[in-house]
C-alpha cells in the first residue's frame, strides 16, 4: 500500500489497531497515550489521529470520540506494521496431536484440522480438501445389493472414498462383478481420477470391447461410478463469530451463516485462494466471502503425496489478531503437508 507515514504516525496506528483488536472498543488519544507509554501529549496524539482519519486510515463513530481503524488501516498494519510471534510449543502440539489423533485417513485429518484452527484462534477454521479428480486411482469395487443394484466403490491414494448406487440392467453374479473390478483396477492403475473416467470412455467406443460382453458391462457400470465430483470443504466454529460484539446484529448473521452453510456456495468463493502461494490475507471486501462484509480470511495452501492441493484456513472480524493467526495457519499448513506426504 502506497501511504507515506512518519514514525510517529506508524506507531500511533499501530498502536490504535493493537488497542482495537484488543477491545473492540473505539480508541482515544489520552488512551493511546497512557497506554503505550508514549512521550507525547494527548493534544498531539489527537492531531496525528485526526490526519490519519483525513487519510482514510481512521474512522469516529458517531456515538463515540475515539477512533476506530478502517480496511485500509488494516491492510497497512498487516503489510508493513505488524510483528508476528513466534507460534509457542504447546500451540504446536495441540495441533499434532489434534491432526494425529484420528488416524493417517484424510478426511479424519482434516476434520480435525478445522477444529484445531477454530480452537487456537477462536474463530472459524475453514479446510477445503483437494479435488478428488486429481487424486490417482487406487482401486474399484464392486458389491452386488440387490437383483439390478451394485454398490460401486471407488477409493484414492490419498485415502478418500466415493460410493455410488448404480443400477444394471442384468443381474449380475458377484463373481462376475469380482472379474470386472479385477478389469478396471489394472485399466485405470496409475491414472488420476479424471483420467480413468477418460480413459473408461475411450475404451468404450473400442470394438474389441463392444464384442466382450463381461468387459463391457464393467465399462458401463464403472461410466456411472467415476463422476467427476467437487471438494469437501469443512468448517468449525461458526457459533464462535457469535462472541465478537460486532456482530451482534441478527439479520447479518443469518446472512452469514447461509453463505457458510451452502458447500458449493464456499467452494467457488474460496477458490481464488487456491490459485496463491503461502499464507494470503484478504480484508474485509477483499475477501471472496461476499456475504461477510466485516470480516477477514487468512488461508493457505497444503499438498498431498501426490502434490494435489487443498486449502486451509482461518475466518474471523476485520478485528482479528493478525500477529496471532498468521503464524497458526502457516504452521498448520506446513504441518498438514508433510503428513500427507507421508501417508
């Protein structure tokens, strides 16, 4: 951001956020002072305020004589002004311990994961797993339910399970589903999700197997099982935005809690983020959270062992403690990685 501070200015909006994040209060110039201990008096901390508010950097509520920082303030504190901690050891060893926990299965860890980011930042944790279309094919099977019903299972490296009902138009034996699964899993050995679905139709349309009818009917079955499906996105803590005074108005929270509420809804707004590296901070109306108009989102990126990606992250109040959360999603971030690496 292209804004010109003198040192004084830089800490005493610094010193104003800090108070804010704090409080949720409006900040006076007499509380600056006092506060911060700074060696100046309260008229000059009101007339650097007052041309920080000329700036576009502070804002006065008409029910209140302190000031209150605006978006920009806050991308300025964030981009130039804040001190990130150090993320502590206990801090890294809920987040192990919640990440291990249950099992090496994705899902499970990244349920967790959610829940770990709410817990330690005490705002909403968001985890969006990685498209299972890129994830490679690990093996199919077939399970006859009823006469003209096969439960199709399609499994991924990386662990996470698609099932689909298909309906035959034979009966079909279980031996037969056994030699027809046997069939797909060495024809789509090594092949990414979608790329198996590719390679079913191309194979489809081949004459040899037009005339072979137990092949076939593994390709027409295996058609309807291979969809090409969207992420799973989990989220928690929603009831703690609840805590934060500022949104105490009813209305805007149900608005809230819809867009969090409808999968498709997060997944395409969230998707921007997928496409940045490292931990990215979006503010207020930067944020791809359209209903959320107040708040801020800070992601990044993980991988699995085969390098597909997924998206973890944290939503709280434009009021978040930035200096706190940033550290927490990186290391979570890194954290998660190399557990999907090694399992």
């Amino acid at each position: 951001m292209s804004v010109e501070l003198s040192a004084r200015s830089r800490q005493i909006l610094e010193a104003i956020v800090e108070d804010y994040i704090a409080t949720a209060e409006p900040v006076g110039s007499s509380a600056v002072a006092r506060r911060h201990a700074l060696t100046l008096s309260s008229a000059t901390v009101r007339n650097v305020m007052a041309n920080l508010e000329e700036m576009g950097l502070l804002t006065s509520p008409h029910t209140s004589a302190g000031r209150i920082p605006t978006e920009k303030a806050y991308r300025l504190y964030v981009d130039s002004l804040i001190g990130l901690r150090q993320i502590s050891r206990e801090e890294k060893k809920l987040i192990i311990r919640r990440c291990r926990q249950s099992g090496s299965g994705l899902p499970e860890i990244l349920k967790e994961t959610s829940r770990a980011l709410s817990s330690l930042s005490n705002y909403m944790g968001i985890v969006v797993t990685p498209s299972f279309t890129s994830d490679i094919f690990r093996h199919i099977e077939f399970i006859r339910i009823g006469t003209h019903r096969v439960l199709a299972i399609l499994v991924s490296t990386n662990g996470l399970v698609q099932n689909r009902l298909v309906e035959t138009v034979d009966d079909i034996p279980e031996k037969d589903l056994l030699r027809m699964s046997n069939y797909l899993n060495e024809l789509m050995q090594g092949l990414t999700i979608y790329q198996a679905r590719e390679r079913i139709l191309a194979e489809m349309k081949n004459e040899k197997t037009q005339y072979d009818s137990m092949m076939s009917q593994a390709l027409s079955i295996s058609k309807q099982a291979v969809t090409v499906g969207e992420e799973e996105i989990f989220v928690e803590g929603q009831a703690r935005i609840l805590d934060q005074p500022e949104f105490s108005d009813v209305t805007r929270m149900k608005e809230m809690f819809q867009a969090f509420e409808q999968k498709s809804t997060m997944l395409q707004l969230l998707g921007r983020c997928m496409t940045a590296d490292g931990v990215q901070i979006y503010i207020g109306s930067e944020t791809p959270v359209s209903h959320s108009a107040g708040m801020s989102l800070i992601t990044s990126r993980f991988t699995t062992g085969n390098n597909t990606i997924g998206l973890l992250g944290v939503i709280g109040p434009t009021r978040m403690g930035y200096s706190n959360v940033i550290p927490i999603v990186d290391y979570t971030a890194r954290l998660v990685s190399r557990l999907l690496h090694n399992t």
